[in-house]
C-alpha cells in the first residue's frame, strides 16, 4: 500500500537578514494510512515547520513530498487534511456549532448537510448539549475539543495537530489523550501529532518520530509494540517505560550531534 505521507531528502532554509535558517535537513519519513506518528524533540527543530509543509502552508527548499500520492498543495486543494493547532483558534462571536461549521460553510456543504455533520462531530468529541455555547463558556479542553470537531467536520484522511494539548494542565491533557486515542481508533483517520512530551508521545503513537535541534534532523524513528487499545495505567508497565527511555537517548543523541 501507498504511504500516505512520504517524504524523500526533504529541506527548507528560511532566508533571514542574519543568514540562513536551515528548519529541515534532510528528512525522509513515510507514513502509512491509519498510523499515529508524533513528532517530539526541542523547540525550534522543525516539528510544526515539517507539519506546515505537509499542509502546504510552507514550501520546502528541495527534496520532495507526497500527501496521498499528491504535492501538497493539490492534496489541500482535494481537502486531504484537518488541521489543529496549538490554540483552539475558536471565534468568540459563533457557537460552537458555528465554529465547527465554519469550513463546511467555506467549502459550500448545503445547510442540512453542515447540521448533520456539526451533530455527528459534536458526540464524537462528547459535546453534545454544548452546540449553542459560546467559547468563553467552556474550559479550555473542552474548547480543544470543539477544535478537533471542526477539523474532523468534513471528514479528511490526515489530522495534524500542533501540540494541541500543551496549554492544558496534566489531569485534563491524560483525558484528552484517552480521547483522542478512541477517537483515532474510531474515525480510522491517520493522524500526525507534535508534542513535547514524552509520555504523551509514547502513549498516543503507533510511531514516534524523534528530531535534533536545528537543523531539524531526524534521530530515531520508533514503531511502537504497545497495543492499540491502552488504558491510561500502561505507562507503568516496563514497555513503555522502554519506548520512553529510547526517546530520551535519541533527544540526547540529537544534541550531541548539535554542538
């Protein structure tokens, strides 16, 4: 089968008055359909940048992408992609309802189509009875919530999301991630994550993707044993605690080979 993300010697270098920003060095990654593939390693090494040019908001230096078996560009054209970012990025003036409907509305859905697919995301994210709120009504996990519906509203292959739960305190982030695992085994999409957390990375991954500081390299990449189905209690078992010990040899690793 086809990856559905493959990338191939992949740079991007920022032209900066200072010199040159070198974000991407070459990175080959190839992600199969329904994996679950986090991205970890130190600020500024290329984790959301790697994400952004699959989503074509930037544009590598050379090497080359594939996203469904298209430049990235047409794939967010064929609507490949739903995007989460770090901020649930909600419009206080729109219900949640309104919100989540807004790129069903960009997209020209009919209405009876967008209130039947805002109702569908809203009790997959376990928001139902909370459509006619407004975003100063809710906590910030459930507003992050509301944001994953809206991305997942018009029904993409790929999620990316950009550390969305980092704002978020750790008793609220473990539930989120218990959430989006059974949401992720429910909808079958294939997801692409950035966090800077390592017990989240291991928990939520079928593959973890370490990187170096800048230039952003790739280090190691782990294809995780664990099962699929994970009670939040897995992490004190010896397999994770493995997984957890070999992403921090490879953040190590990365900064040895930075300085």
């Amino acid at each position: 089968m086809s990856p559905v993300i493959a990338a191939h010697g992949l740079n991007l270098t920022y032209e900066t008055r200072d010199g040159p920003v070198h974000a991407l060095k070459d990175v080959s990654l190839s992600v199969g359909k329904g994996e679950f593939v986090s991205f970890i390693g130190p600020s500024g090494c290329g984790k959301t940048t790697f994400l952004r040019c699959v989503a074509a908001l930037e544009q590598p230096t050379s090497g080359t992408l594939t996203v469904n078996g298209m430049e990235p560009d047409a794939a967010r054209r064929a609507r490949a992609y739903g995007y989460v970012f770090q901020a649930a990025g909600l419009y206080p003036w729109r219900t949640i309802a309104g919100n989540i409907a807004l790129p069903l509305e960009i997209m020209g859905f009919p209405k009876p189509e967008r209130a039947e697919r805002v109702a569908r995301v809203l009790k997959l994210v376990d928001l139902e009875g909370f459509a006619a709120k407004f975003p100063w009504q809710l906590s910030g996990g459930m507003q992050q919530r509301a944001s994953i519906a809206r991305a997942l509203a018009f029904d993409a292959d790929i999620l990316l999301m950009d550390e969305p739960f980092g704002a978020l305190d750790e008793i609220v982030r473990d539930r989120l991630n218990e959430e989006l695992l059974r949401l992720w085994a429910a909808t079958g999409k294939t997801a692409l994550f950035v966090t800077h957390s390592i017990p989240e990375a291991v928990y939520l991954s079928t593959k973890i993707v370490v990187m170096s500081p800048r230039p952003g390299r790739i280090t190691d990449v782990i294809d995780s044993p664990l099962p699929r189905d994970r009670p939040l209690d897995i992490r004190d078992t010896p397999e994770f605690i493995a997984i957890a010990h070999r992403v921090r040899e490879g953040l190590r690793a990365g900064h040895g080979d930075a300085d």
